[in-house]
C-alpha cells in the first residue's frame, strides 16, 4: 500500500523556510501551508555584514518565537531554505547558513545537540514544479489529494516566479528518480533546463515605485509615501477602472491605450481614501496606474515579465516548447499582489504574449506553442505560496538529495580557518 508522503516522518524534523524579499515564512514539511511568518530584515542590511546581523534575530523570531513556541526542540531539525536566485552572490547564502548553523545552532535543545543541524538550499523555481496540479477542473481538495503523490518523471513546466523584487523565469525539468539514474547527491531530480533561466526587474515594487515618481511629493497628511499608501492608491483604481469597464482584467491593449491617452487630454480622476491620511479622500488620475500596468504587459520591452517568458521559451530545447508552453506555472507574492488588485495576470501574460509572437519576428517562431498555451495557479490557488508547498511535497516525496546538504560539523571548522 503506497503511503502519503505528505503524512512521512521525514516531517518531525524537517522545516520548510521561505526568506522572501518582505516575509519570511516557516513550516514542517508535509504542511500545504506556512505555520508561521516574520518580516524580514529591511533592505538597508543586505550588505554582507547588515545582513548577517539582522538575519539571526530574525530567524529567531521565526522559528522559536514561532514555529517551535511551546514545544520542547529536540534538536538536530534539517532546514530546506528555499533560494530565489540561481548562482546570485554567495555571500549571502553564506550568510543564511552562520546564522542557521552557528546563531541558532548554538541555541540548546532539551536534548543537548544544535537545533538545527544542517541546511540545503533549493530554488524556489524548481520547488514550485512540485505544486504543479496534475489535471484542471479539480477541487481544491482534489488538488491537494493528488499533489501528495509521487512526482510525475518526465515532467517539464515553464515557471514564472512573481516576486516582490523581480520576476524569474525558467524551463524546469523532472528527469526520474532512482530508476531513471537519479543518485540522490543532487538537491532534486528536478532543474532548470541550461539556458532558459531569465530575469527580469519587474516585480510587484517596480509597480509601486512608478506610480510613486507621479504622486505629489507628501501624502494628504503630509507625510512621505508608504509602501501600503502606495498599493492602497494601486488597488483602488485598478479595481475601479475593471468595475467601471474602463480597464480590461486581462489588461489587454492596455499598452496601446495609455499611449493614445498620453496625446488627449488627461483622464477623470478618481477618489482615493486612505486610512494612513484619517479617511481623507482625494482625487488621483488613473495614468499613473495604467503606465505601471502597460510596463508589464508590454511584450515588447526587454524588462518585461511576458518578454521573459518568450525567451525562457525561446531558448528551452525545440522538442520540449510546446509541452513546456502547455505547462506554465505561475507563482509569488507579486502575481498575488496584482490579483489583489482585480488583475488577472494568467489572462494578461496570455494576451501580452500572443501580442509579442504577432508583433516582433524574433519570436514569430513561437506562434503554434503560443496557440496551445495553458497558464495555471499552483495547487491551492496561493500563488505566493507555490514554491513552499512545493518544497514540502519534494521533501516528504523522498525527493531531496543528499549532496546538497551543509553539516554544521563541516561547515564550522571552515569558517575558523
């Protein structure tokens, strides 16, 4: 009788964390969500240095003012940290590692050993292959029930991770366990197809940061813009101008829009209230939105994410395009973030991509895998939480490695060198 590899006792000792670029998240592996979150350190720390201070309090609050708050650790946990980037600066995977291993490791557990024990890291790309649903048209239960099982060999999606930060692309492929020559050092049997890995620089907070050079320089209270004034005024005339019909879900022909409004006269504004400001509404123009939405869709311009995708698959081997195309995955807290706001980014990248493939001949090529594209929601419909379960499914379905392990005995004696 197969087991549910989501119910292994794999999950009593090892934690799924997630360092995002405003969160990070922890859990057991085997759980379909996060147990617990903690902010993370601000962006002024990410040197080095600054980073590695600030990481330690943090993943403290984390895991034991958070995940392990009144239990008895008995020490010795195995940490999955999921890492957004691929061959970014070491330094700060470094940096994660002190801190897990000597910071916390250091802390006693009531059996006298580390508590945590070792780390491995795997991209959130390749985790989020594992939150893949098998089929459409299924419950949310049904999805659940089917994600638990043993990962499908041959597998190849096309993954869009929507960050905060920035949005990466990539072809990824599962080539077999055991059976198929898998001999466990590696991380996964999953990885990233050589070649097809793609980054692009806007995230969710580029949005942010574009509406933010229109607004007037202090808030109606006088203060400086916050991050949440920001997306308050995002969302609210998003969501206004979809109500109204003004704006399309799918943000479709909205580049060709907001180019044909920059030579009228300016648009109706619209009221904005802000609880920051005591409830004060003010009036705001909807062209700042629509530029931030244009710069996205826009598959034409090299920075953006439906540009990134054609590339990804542009590059990706010619006999895996179309399954890779029929296999699009689409996670992060950006891709949420943007649906929060009334956006429907699966119908968007679709229109901005059959729009690069009719409008430019570099990626002409392209039209048939185009055709047949299907984009989806990881199991669940939490796209910023697809690489996290992803990576508690991989690691309950026996499909982490043991070469990607760091021991904090062959860690520690280095870093005394």
């Amino acid at each position: 009788m197969a087991t549910d590899p989501l119910s292994s006792s794999i999950s009593t000792n090892t934690v799924i964390l997630e360092l995002g670029h405003k969160i990070f998240r922890a859990g057991y592996a085997g759980d379909f969500r996060p147990r617990c979150t903690a902010p993370a350190p601000p962006i002024s720390a990410r040197t080095f240095s600054g980073y590695l201070s600030a990481l330690t309090p943090a993943l403290s609050n984390l895991l034991l003012q958070g995940l392990l708050a009144g239990t008895a650790p008995g020490g010795g946990l195995r940490a999955i940290v999921l890492d957004r980037g691929l061959g970014e600066d070491p330094r700060f995977r470094r940096a994660v590692v002190w801190a897990l291993l000597d910071g916390l490791g250091g802390v006693p557990s009531d059996r006298g050993r580390a508590l945590v024990g070792s780390v491995c890291f795997l991209p959130s790309i390749v985790a989020a292959l594992y939150s893949m649903p098998r089929a459409s048209g299924r419950t949310k239960q049904e999805e659940e029930d089917d994600v638990s099982r043993k990962f499908t060999t041959g597998t190849v999606a096309l993954v869009v991770d929507w960050g905060a930060a920035d949005v990466r692309v990539a072809c990824v492929y599962h080539d077999g366990g055991e059976d198929y020559g898998w001999d466990g050092r590696d991380v996964t049997p999953a990885h990233v197809i050589d070649g097809t890995y793609q980054v692009c620089p806007m995230g969710f907070e580029s949005i942010l940061r574009n509406l933010r050079q229109y607004l007037p320089a202090s808030s109606p209270n006088g203060d400086t813009w916050s991050r949440s004034d920001t997306f308050e005024i995002f969302q609210t005339i998003t969501r206004t101008m979809i109500t109204n019909g003004t704006l399309h879900p799918s943000c479709k022909d909205v580049v060709d829009n907001f180019a044909e409004k920059k030579e009228e006269e300016p648009s109706t504004s619209y009221p904005v209230t802000l609880p920051s400001s005591g409830h004060l509404s003010f009036p705001v123009l909807p062209d700042p939105v629509l530029d931030s939405l244009a710069l996205i869709f826009d598959a034409n311009d090299p920075d953006s994410p439906p540009y990134a995708l054609l590339e990804c698959l542009l590059s990706c081997p010619i006999d895996m395009r179309k399954r890779a195309a029929s296999n699009i995955l689409v996670v992060g807290g950006g891709a949420e973030a943007l649906r929060g706001a009334g956006v429907d980014v699966i119908a968007g990248l679709r229109c901005a991509t059959e729009r690069g493939v009719s409008e430019g001949r570099k990626f002409a090529r392209l039209k048939v895998c185009v055709e047949g594209m299907v984009i989806r929601d990881p199991v669940g419909k939490e796209r910023e939480l697809g690489a996290w379960l992803g990576a508690s499914v991989a690691a309950c379905a026996e499909e982490i490695g043991t070469g990607g392990w760091i021991t904090r005995a062959s860690f520690l004696p280095r870093e005394e060198d």
